[in-house]
C-alpha cells in the first residue's frame, strides 16, 4: 500500500525493485487491473497478507 506521494491510497503487488546511481530505492507496483506505477521504497508499507507475493516478485 502506498502512504505518501503522487499514488497515496493505491494497493498493489510489487513486481521490480531497483537502486539508483544515487541510492534511491524505486518500485514498480502492479494493480489488480493491470496498470502499474513506479514509485519510491520509502512511500510504500508491505502488509504481512501480502509478505509472500513480495518474496515471489524479487525471484
């Protein structure tokens, strides 16, 4: 679920999760409906239901 920035309120699973040059975290979430939408590690809470769905996005 995202907390803060421009998709607060959106849920969805994370499906790629990269470090910048500069040591940013980014992820790419996906909806349900297929859409997704990058945005930064620190404006994401990982809910323990969904722990596993996270763990098999990294593989």
């Amino acid at each position: 679920m995202v907390v803060a920035g421009t998709h607060i309120g959106k849920p969805g699973i994370v499906r790629h999760i990269h470090t910048s040059k500069t040591g940013y975290i980014t992820i790419t979430v996906e909806q349900k409906n297929k859409e997704r939408f990058k945005t930064l590690a620190k404006n994401v809470v990982v809910q323990a239901s969904r722990l596993l769905y996270v763990a098999v996005a990294l593989l």
